[in-house]
C-alpha cells in the first residue's frame, strides 16, 4: 500500500513539473502574424452529396459460403458530374430553365453563386447548388460478393443478374439521410459550424430544406484589430423525379 501511495505522489509531482515546465517555455513567447492570404481564406472549394446505405444480411459472401453486411456510400452529387436520364414521359425544365427531353440524359454538375443576405458576414452568402437523382446504383466490394434478390422488397432492382443475384442493385436515395461534406481550401485555418439545427457535415442528415454552415478563420494569428474571416454557406439540394 505505501509503495503504490509513492507512485501515485511521483506521478503527481512529474505531471506538475512537466506543466510547470511547459508554462516557463511558452512564458513570454510572441506570435508572427499570419500572412494576409491566410488568415483571410474562407474558401470551400468543392462539395460532395452522398446516398449512404447499410446492407444487412443482403449480401451473399462466394467465397465464405454465407450471408454477410455491408455499408456502401455512392456521390450522387456536388461538385462532382453525375448523369441523370429523364424518365419522366415529358419534357423536364431544370432550375437553369434547360428543357430535357423524355429518355434524354444530360451531365449535371454542382455550382457556386453568391446572394445578397443582410443576415451573414459582409451581406453575403455562397449558395452550393446540386441535382440530386431519385434513384442510385449500389456496388459490391467485389465479386465475390452479391447482392440477392430474395433479401429486397418495394422499389429494387438488380443490374444483370443471373440466379437473381448481382454485384449492383439500384434503390431510391433517402433525401433525409443524406451526407454532405465540404473541402475547405485551408484546413489548417478555418472550421465549419452548422447554422440553425443544420446537421453536422460528413454524417447522414436531413437535406429537404436549405442548410446553412459558417466557415471561420479561426486558426490563424492575425494583426491587432483585424476581425476574425468568416463566409456562410447554403447548401440547396433540387431533387429530380
């Protein structure tokens, strides 16, 4: 007991030494400045939509000999170029006002425009634009793995299976369960904060409405009186039929 009673007092004494010892290094310490380019970046530079689906049970595992899980995440969005064929039976105008023709298919691609908004930094907000599709197709690792017909039920469908089996399988995107991530130009200087119940980036969330993220320069040192860089971000997602 008294062995165990000195160990925990020289542990102790070691973190408060060590404390002590950092304190004395940073004491008096001063910070250059950053340079203006740095500390006032708020750039996105690209964003991603994502349908995200957990397979449970659903896929056959050829080599193993047994049924087998696995979650599967597809960019249907973004700054990424998807291609969307219009099954409508008629002719679909686009929020750019482009007609697409019945069982035309045409490449979208995210955009980036600036708004007046009287309520974000500087009076302005950078709307990221995407097309999401109704449907996406899901993939196997491999093939040695593969989705299994008996396993789905409702709106499904194998692509080129044999014994109604097949490595991609095409389901209904859950617009309430999506993921949407941003690449900031500087992540070494900025963070990103949701606005207003906006779910978090890079986990599933409800994108039915416009979501709003604030990204700060909040890393980088900056000259006495400058005001911290700060850029909001709007994320509005048209989901085609």
């Amino acid at each position: 007991m008294k062995i165990a009673i000195l160990n925990k007092l020289c542990l102790g004494l070691a973190l408060m030494g060590s404390v002590m010892g950092m304190t004395s290094c940073t004491a008096g310490l001063t910070y250059e400045d950053a340079p203006e380019n740095i500390y006032t970046e708020v750039g996105v530079s690209a964003f991603n939509v994502r349908a995200r689906e957990l397979f449970e049970g659903k896929i056959w595992a050829v080599n193993f000999n047994q049924w087998t899980d696995y979650l599967s995440t597809v960019v249907i969005g973004g700054s990424s170029e998807i291609n969307w064929t219009n099954e409508t039976g008629q002719v679909y105008t686009l929020a750019d006002g482009t007609s697409v023709a019945p069982d035309e298919t045409v490449k979208l691609r995210g955009t980036m425009t600036e708004e007046v908004a009287s309520d974000a930094p500087d009076g302005k907000i950078y709307v990221l634009h995407s097309y999401v599709p109704s449907h996406t197709t899901y993939s196997t690792p491999n093939r040695g793995y593969l989705f299994d017909a008996s396993k789905f039920s409702g709106d499904f469908e194998l692509v080129n299976p044999v014994d109604n089996r097949s490595q991609q399988v095409v389901l209904p995107i859950r617009p309430a369960e999506l993921v949407v991530d941003f690449t900031l130009v500087d992540y070494d200087a900025c963070t990103v904060e949701p606005q207003d119940g906006a779910p978090a980036l890079g986990v599933p969330g409800d994108f039915t409405q416009p979501r709003r993220y604030l990204v700060r320069n909040s890393r980088t040192h900056r000259p006495d009186g400058v005001e911290e860089y700060r850029r909001m971000y709007e994320v509005r997602l048209t989901f085609l039929p």
